[in-house]
C-alpha cells in the first residue's frame, strides 16, 4: 500500500496546501495510523524540495518509512508501473486524478 503524504496524511493550518506551508503542518492523524511499517509513502512535491518532505513525514507525521519524492510521477502516471512491481496495489491520496485515476490506470 502506498499514501500521498500532504493533504493525506499531513495538513497545513492556514488551509492552503500543505507543501507550502512546512511550518504550520499537522498530522491527519486518522490516515497516519493507517500506515504500516512495509508501506510506501509517495509524493508529488512540485517545489522539488525533498528535504522538506523528509521532515514533514519524519517530524510532522512521525512515520519512518520510505519515502519516494518526485516532481510529477504520480500526476503524470510514470510512478505507478514500478509500484505495482513493489507489491503496491493500493492507494490512498486526496487528488482524484493522480492519486485515483493514474493508479487504476
């Protein structure tokens, strides 16, 4: 199983999105306990900062698991063959087109 990890499973206070904002984040904390050790957790972070991802997954929802950053991987669809050959037939995301529509594709 994979998660998207802003707006799924961290958010940002101020209401716009999370990526933006690193320092106002929360966690969801009802889609954080959802992750399992063995689960991927799969970003679409246009600012190319994965540093920023890093801490907001690590600091912010405090999981340690691996994390895949990528500037449009999910959107465009590229990212989801290699997923599937990982094992990952699942996942869970806020964005109908990259997080729905690209995996079933």
């Amino acid at each position: 199983m994979s998660f998207d990890l802003f707006d799924t499973l961290v958010a940002a206070r101020c209401g716009g999105p999370a990526g933006d904002h690193l320092d106002e984040l929360f966690p969801i904390a009802a889609n954080v306990a959802k992750v399992r050790p063995r689960d991927l957790i799969v970003s679409d972070f246009y600012v190319n900062n994965l540093a920023g991802a890093e801490r907001a997954l690590r600091t912010v929802a405090k999981l340690p698991n691996e994390l895949i950053v990528t500037p449009d991987g999910k959107a465009s669809g590229a990212i989801w063959p290699g997923l599937v050959k990982r094992g990952v037939f699942f996942h869970l995301g806020d964005n109908i087109e990259s997080d729905v529509k690209r995996p079933r594709e």
